[in-house]
C-alpha cells in the first residue's frame, strides 16, 4: 500500500530507503548527497560495485545499514562514465525499470518497508506526474507499506502510520 507523507525521509522508521541514482554518481545534490554525508561507507561501497559491474540504467544496489535497514540505490539515469561523472537526465523507462528491479528486491528480502523520494524529479529532471504512475503501477499492490515522501520538511519525521 503506498502512502504520500511529508517530511525528512532521512528520518524514516522504514527498513528500507530507495533513491534514485546514476551509475557511479558523484552524490553531491539532492537525497544521494545526504547519504553520502551519513554513510560515507555506502558511497564507497556503491562505486565500487559500480566499478565491478558496470551496472545498467534500471538496476539496483542493496547496502546494508545496521540493524536490518538498508539503502537501495536505484539507477534512474545514466551517468558516472560518458557523462564526467555527472548524473545524466532519467526517462520514463529506466524509472520504470528500476521500480520492478525494486519490487524484485523487497519480495526476494522480504523487506517489511520502504521509503523513496519523488523518485527522478530533482537531478533526473522527470515531472512528478510522470512518475507517480510508475511507482503506484509497481509498487501499488505489494503488501507492505510503502511511504513515498512528495515534500521534503528537513528535520521533521513524517507520520508514517500504516493504514
């Protein structure tokens, strides 16, 4: 079931925090670079994956926190290589692509919850009336809650009460 909250997705009381990035994305704008500040470890990490892999627009990256919460880093949009290591602009597609490869994730982890941004809408350039579609269309029917955070309040936790 998916819920619109408002609030700091930082703050979050989901196991699980997904946003969107590019591969081997810099993480200096938006909710990548809060994460980098706060898990400098999952930045390092992350490019190392991305160095090993090559990942493609559309796939995900699990990064385990602590205590059973994780962050999915979802590659919306190119970037990291051809582009000098800026982020490139989302489509629809990769967005799309990169909720099912999400959904494929929270069933095969049995995660519990999830908390994602307005995916692609700050550096991927998407509208949100392009994505919120995508997002209820993917994660509409799962089970567990599913708190997408449309306004950003920095410091203030959200009521991420189920139902």
């Amino acid at each position: 079931m998916i819920y619109e909250v408002e609030g700091d997705i930082l703050l979050s009381k989901a196991q699980v925090i997904a946003h969107g990035v590019a591969a081997n994305d810099p993480m200096k704008q938006g909710l990548a670079l809060s994460l980098h500040e706060q898990y400098p470890t999952m930045h390092r990490d992350f490019h190392s994956w991305c160095h090993q892999n090559h990942p493609k627009t559309g796939e995900a990256w699990v990064w385990d926190v602590a205590e059973g919460h994780r962050i999915v880093n979802l590659i919306t949009q190119e970037g990291g290589y051809g582009t000098g290591n800026h982020p490139g602009k989302a489509t629809e597609a990769d967005v799309n692509h990169a909720l099912r490869a999400l959904k494929k994730i929270i069933n095969e982890e049995k995660f519990t919850s999830v908390a994602l941004p307005r995916l692609a809408t700050g550096v991927g350039g998407l509208d949100w009336e392009q994505v919120k579609p995508l997002i209820q269309s993917q994660l509409g029917d799962l089970d567990i809650p599913v708190y997408v955070y449309v306004t950003y309040n920095a410091g203030q936790r959200a009521s991420e009460a189920a139902g």
